[in-house]
C-alpha cells in the first residue's frame, strides 16, 4: 500500500504540470492584466505606467520565462505577491482555504448523515409508503440546482427569519472568528449544498443496498443461521458502500473548488470568491495559486477514494 501511494503522489507531479501550462497560458491570453483594472484612467499616460509595472514584475519577459520564475518560487512557498489586493498570495488564500474547508467539511458532514441513513432506511422497507415519499422528495432535491435552495434559504432564514446572516463573512461580535462563529455563517450554505447532494446519496445508498441483498453470499448468510442485523451489518451494509466511496472522494474535490457561484450570492469568505475576483482583475498569482489547490484536492481524492476501497473491501490489495 505504501509503494503504491508513493507512485500515485508521484504521478501527481506532471499532472499539476499540465494543469498549471493550460491556466498560465489561458490567462496570459486573455486581453488586459492586473494593472489595467487597478490604475485609475484619469492618470497622465497610463499606458507608461504599467509598462514600468510590468517591466517591475517580470511580465515582460518571455512566458517560459515567467512560468518557470513563477514554479521556482511557488515550491519554495513563496506564491508571489497579490497586484490587485497588494499583499502576499499566501496571506489572502491561507483564510480563504480555512473557511472553504469548513464550508466542505460542513456540508459532508450534513450530506452523509441524513442521505445515507435515510437510503438504509430505504431498503429496509423497499416499495412502502415511507421508501416512495421519502424517492418523491429525493427526486425533487436532485433535479434543483443547489443555488435555487440558496435563494430560498436566505428569503426564509436570513431575510424573512433572520435566523442565520444573508452574508458568509464571519461576524464582528461575541466569539467572532471562533470556530463555532465559522460554522454559523456556513451553516447556510452548507445547507443549500447538502439538499442536492444528500438526494444523491440516498438514491445510490438504497440502489446499493437492494442489490447486494440480492447476492448469493448474503442468502447463504441467511442459510447459515445468521441473524437480519448481523447479516445487514456484516455482508449488506458494508459491500453496499463500497460504490458510495468513489462518490465520497471525488466530493472532496467538487465541494473544495466547486461551490463557486455559492460562495458569490452567501459572499461567503472561501476559495471560490476569492477565485472570482482574481479572474475579474487577471491577478495571475492568485490564480495560479488557487488553481493548483483545486487540482490538488481532486486529486488527493480520487486517491483517498482507492485507498479506502482497500480499507472496506479486503479482496482489493494495492501491489
């Protein structure tokens, strides 16, 4: 197992390699960079001053120049310094990462809880009222897309209610920036996120459950002398989520660098607004620091996901 983690982090290298060329590249394509959309218009020639600008940081050598300037100082945890928002990299996208991370974390946690339970208790009792009313309202959730339930939400709980804040900034009073004061003005969010995809979940869950019930291992179980639970427990419940695992790991990227347009209408605090706000002001260093976390933690999920196929299903060995 370890060898193969070894190999499958080492294959990560000249995949961040590829990830990295694309974005650089793109971004250096787009028309106009950072200083156009920071200097004031009204300035006597403009155009001198962010040629001096340019000059100043490198942008107006060769893009292999660039790249490769950019790759020696991120490895050494140097990220470069942030034109728009003028401060260091790191110190904009250390916060933004902590807050997204407990925006994740907050929505699995939600997601895992009610949809996989609710799926078990599914399959239990396959084709009663309670499996098709509780399939009605899954079917719903799924087909909504997850900024609708933001919408909703914040009309009923922060406007109309005024439960929770419309905004995802951490607050200013007692036991602000606390842990409890982050998962409070995520909570909301994490919501309009868990609804979509504890839908999933549960349908997978119950999908899983029905079928491996019906293997032949599981009837022998019952031939043997085995009681419902320690079948269920034992042979059921943990082949049936073997499947759910790949779902689980590849989330871990998706709820990381996916809940972009969420973040915008909480204006919540995480990587995706500050990833938006790089991109409107072509802050390359913000972006390029953003966009390897984002591949990072697809990657670092898809294998979490193998190594916990070993880890649920012994038949699986990694050489």
């Amino acid at each position: 197992m370890g060898t193969y983690i070894t190999r499958r982090l080492l294959g990560m290298i000249p995949m961040l390699f590829f990830i990295t060329v694309a974005v650089f590249l793109m971004m250096h394509a787009a028309p106009g960079n950072a200083f156009n959309s920071i200097l004031n218009p009204n300035i006597q020639d403009p155009q001198a001053l962010i040629a001096s600008l340019e000059k100043q940081n490198g942008l107006d050598k060769p893009l292999w120049w660039q790249y490769i300037h950019w790759v020696s100082l991120f490895v050494t945890g140097n990220w470069g310094f942030s034109f728009a928002e003028h401060q260091p990299v790191i110190d904009l996208v250390a916060p933004a990462l902590r807050n997204t991370l407990i925006l994740s974390i907050t929505a699995e946690i939600l997601t895992l809880g009610i949809g996989i339970p609710l799926g078990v208790f599914q399959s239990r009792k396959p084709y009663s009222a309670f499996d098709y009313s509780t399939s009605v309202v899954s079917f719903i959730l799924f087909s909504v897309p997850y900024f609708i339930f933001a919408i909703l939400l914040i009309y009923v709980f922060a406007i109309h209610l005024r439960i929770f804040p419309a905004q995802g900034a951490v607050g200013t009073g007692p036991g602000a920036g606390s842990l409890l004061d982050h998962i409070y003005h995520a909570l909301l969010p994490a919501i309009a996120i868990a609804l979509s995809y504890l839908a999933f979940y549960s349908r997978n869950t119950r999908g899983s459950m029905l079928e491996v019930s019906r293997k032949d291992y599981v009837r022998t179980a019952y031939a043997k002398g085995l009681n419902s639970s320690t079948v269920f427990s034992k042979h059921v419940l943990r082949n049936a989520l073997i499947p759910l695992i790949t779902f689980f790991g590849l989330d871990i990227g998706n709820l990381v660098g996916g809940a972009v347009i969420l973040e915008g209408l909480f204006t919540y605090q995480g990587m995706g607004l500050l990833t938006i706000s790089a991109v409107n002001n072509r802050d390359y260093n913000v972006i390029m620091a953003t966009t390897i976390i984002f591949a990072i933690a697809v990657l670092l999920g898809n294998l979490l996901a193998d190594i916990l196929y070993a880890v649920v299903d012994p038949r699986i060995r990694y050489n």
